[in-house]
C-alpha cells in the first residue's frame, strides 16, 4: 500500500484500516498517526505488536477518552506511558495514569504539559521522587503546587521547583533558604527572577550562586551595581558581562583590579567609545587586543590602538571595519608597524599616494602595490 495515500490528512476510515493490516511496519505507523483516524482504527492500531504503531497510537492527538483508558489498560507499560504523555489526555485519563503500578507511567503523566493543578497536586505527593521530580518541572505548575513542591524532602525535586519558569517570586525566595546550594543556584538562575529575588541571591554564602545571579538576563542595573562590588572576581565578571550592564556599570569595572573583570567588560556588546578608550590603555594585552576588536570600536579608539607597543593590537585596530580611510591616511605617515601598514597598502578605498607612503615607509618593505 502506497505509504503516501495513508499520510494523507485527508485518508478516509477504510483506508486508514486496510494499512493497518499492510506487512510494512511504517504504513501502519502512518495510519496510526495519522489525525483523522477515527477512534475504531487508534483501537485496532493499540493491538499491534510493534512499538511504531501502538505508540503512535497511543500518542495521537485525536486519540480519545476511550482510546487512552484502553491503552491504560495494556500489559506493557510502555503503552501505558504513551497514552499518559498524549497532550489531549483528559483529566480523569490523567488521575488514573498516576495509580499506575509502574513510576514511569506516573512520571509520564506528572510531565503531561495539559496537566492541570489538581493532577499536580497529586503527583507531588507520589511516593517516587522522579514523579515528583516531573511535576515540578510542569510548566503547567501553579503557584500552589510549586510552594508546597519546594519543600519536598528531595533536593532533586526541590531544585526543579525552583528552575521552573513559572515559579513566582515567595517560591524562589523560599528556595533561596534552602540549605542545599544546588537549589539556591537554580533560584539565581530562574529565567522569571526579579529583581528583590537576584539581590537575595547576591548575598548568598555560594561564590557560585551570586555568580549565576550577577550573570542572569533578568539583572537590573541595581542588581549588577552590587555585583561589581563583590568579593569574588568571578561574580564581577559576571556582572561586567551582562547585556543589561550600563556605561556608568562598565566604567566601575574597566577599573576592577582582575584583569578577567576588565576582559569581561570589553566583551560586552554595550561597551561605549569611554569605555573603550579606558581599555585601550590597559596594561594587560589581552584587554587592549579586545578592545581594538571590538564591534563599538571608534575612530578615536582605533588611533590610539594603532599606536600600541604589541603589534597584534595594531594589526587589529587595522583590519577593524571602523579604520576610516582618514584613518588609514594618517596611519600611513605615523605608524611604525608593518601590519598596520601593510594593511593600509592593501586597502582600496584610499588614495594609490597613501598607499605608496605605506609601502615605502613599511619596515618589511617587501610588499608591492596591487598585491
């Protein structure tokens, strides 16, 4: 059978029962999937002997109450567990998944993204944390659910809570008194922390912890303005790297006595020309290389970069998209680096006389016009 006919949205009852009596697997898997199947041809397809087919089945979203309450029913659980993950299982279907006998068709259930708060409410309380575990996880999870999951005797269970982008904010605060520091770092880390949540998290014992929380996308400026001032480089560099960081935030660590703070700073893409002239200057190479590398780089920036005693901040500043042909005229009679005038002699937006001075003044004095 034409493998193709069954896909079809469109393929009717009878045509949909007939593949599923076809020797090739995957056109009885097609049927199986298929939306239109109606509720007679998801109960055949349950009795297939091939995982392709039952599971399919059992997954439809079109599948039934009495679908799904059928494949409850099956010896294997896997069967079960397909029918406890399908996003259209009802409710009831839901509860009786969770009296199952086997904990990953519980767990299945618990993970169900169309759960609803009662369903959660129950699986919170299974005897098996992975079940636990997955209603916690559960988009889906209220408020109410994650308050009473967050004290759950599990830290596995605990953490989850407080990753879940859907907890509010008493949720992550309870979370941050947890004496586990897996947990606390998974508040700092939640993608819906506020800013109260984040400052809670900066002065949290864990250098990890306020690491995450200095780092987080949700970081306001207040937030990032205490952790600049943290004891432990690796919070400020953080803060230093954050996307939210301001000017007045990046100035304060330009200045950090870490050498990775101010690497940090001139990594961030809201680096301003101030910050970058203040880079420009720094003692440690790797700061001034950035920072004549850097995407903010100005005309200003790139003149003093050309100037610099390490010849691979020259040779940036050189190459950078920023060096304006006025640039590159004036670099062609004051550098003294080959790279930074071979790179003016080889570019040909300016004028072939500066090109020349670059050629004649550069000391390998090996490379020609045109080349």
């Amino acid at each position: 059978m034409d493998i193709e006919d069954v896909r079809n949205p469109n393929a009717i009852k009878d045509v949909l029962l007939k593949a599923l009596k076809d020797n090739d697997v995957y056109v009885r898997s097609a049927a199986a999937r298929n939306l239109n199947a109606s509720e007679d041809v998801l109960l055949k397809a349950l009795e297939d002997e091939e995982e392709l087919v039952w599971g399919a089945a059992a997954r439809n979203p079109s599948a039934t109450e009495d679908v799904l309450f059928k494949a409850l029913e099956d010896v294997d659980w896997q069967v079960r567990a397909a029918a406890a993950e399908n996003p259209s299982a009802s409710k009831d279907v839901l509860f009786k998944a969770l009296e199952d006998e086997d904990w990953w068709v519980r767990r299945a259930a618990a993970e169900n993204p169309s759960a609803p708060e009662d369903v959660l409410l129950k699986a919170i309380k299974d005897r098996t944390w992975q079940v636990r575990w997955a209603a916690a996880g559960n988009p889906n999870a209220t408020e109410n659910a994650l308050y009473k999951v967050i004290k759950d005797k599990d830290w596995n269970v605990r953490k989850t809570a407080a990753e879940n982008p859907s907890a509010p904010e008493d949720v992550l605060f309870k979370a941050l008194e947890d004496e586990d520091w897996r947990v606390r770092l998974a508040a700092a880390k939640n993608s819906s922390a506020s800013e109260a949540v984040l400052c809670k998290a900066l002065e949290d014992e864990k250098e990890w912890v306020r690491e995450v929380a200095a780092g987080n996308p949700n970081a306001t400026g207040d937030v990032l303005l205490k952790a600049i001032t943290d004891k432990a480089w690796r919070v400020r560099e953080a803060a230093a790297v954050n996307h939210n960081a301001t000017e007045i935030l990046l100035l304060k660590a330009i200045n950090d006595r870490s050498q990775h703070v101010r690497q940090a700073v001139v990594l961030n893409p809201n680096a301003t020309e101030v910050v970058l002239l203040k880079a420009i200057k720094d003692k440690i190479f790797d700061v001034r290389w950035a920072a004549a590398r850097h995407p903010n780089a100005t005309e200003a920036v790139l003149s003093k970069a050309i100037e610099d005693k390490d010849r691979r901040v020259c040779k940036a500043a050189a190459n950078h998209p920023n060096f304006t042909p006025e640039l590159a005229a004036k670099a062609a009679t004051t550098a003294t680096t080959h790279d930074v005038l071979q790179a003016v002699a080889r570019r040909e937006d300016v004028d072939e006389g500066v090109r020349v001075v670059a050629v004649l003044r550069d000391p390998g004095n090996y490379l020609g016009l045109g080349q």
